[in-house]
C-alpha cells in the first residue's frame, strides 16, 4: 500500500471515529431531564439513600442466613 493511500486510510479512520464518539456523546444529552437544583438535590439524595437501604436489607439477610 502506498503511503498516500496509507494516510489516507489513517485520516479516514481518526475523522470518522471523532465523529463517532462526537454523535454518541451529543445523543445522550437528548434524553436529559433538566431540573432546578432543589430537584437535582432530592433526586440525588432519592437515589443514595435507595441504595443505602438495599445494601442495609442485604446485610439482614445475609445475617439471617448464618
């Protein structure tokens, strides 16, 4: 293979996956929900102290199953 065509090939790969990761990145920001702070916050803490709350019932069980 030539090297222009070898450039070529190079330029072709590095553009296309710019574009790519560009296209996947923007289309996440579609789906986004926009909020106020005071709803970011609760909706933060909602999804902690779920969290919290499964591990917490994971280790009863795990006590009870001993």
């Amino acid at each position: 293979m030539s090297g222009a065509a070898m450039f070529a090939l190079v330029l072709f790969v590095s553009v296309g996956g710019g574009l790519l990761l560009w296209a996947a990145v923007d289309s996440e920001k579609n789906g986004r929900q926009v909020m106020d702070r005071e709803s970011a916050e609760k909706a933060a803490r909602r999804d902690t102290d779920a969290a919290a709350s499964r591990r917490a019932n994971d280790r009863s069980r795990r006590s009870f199953d001993e």
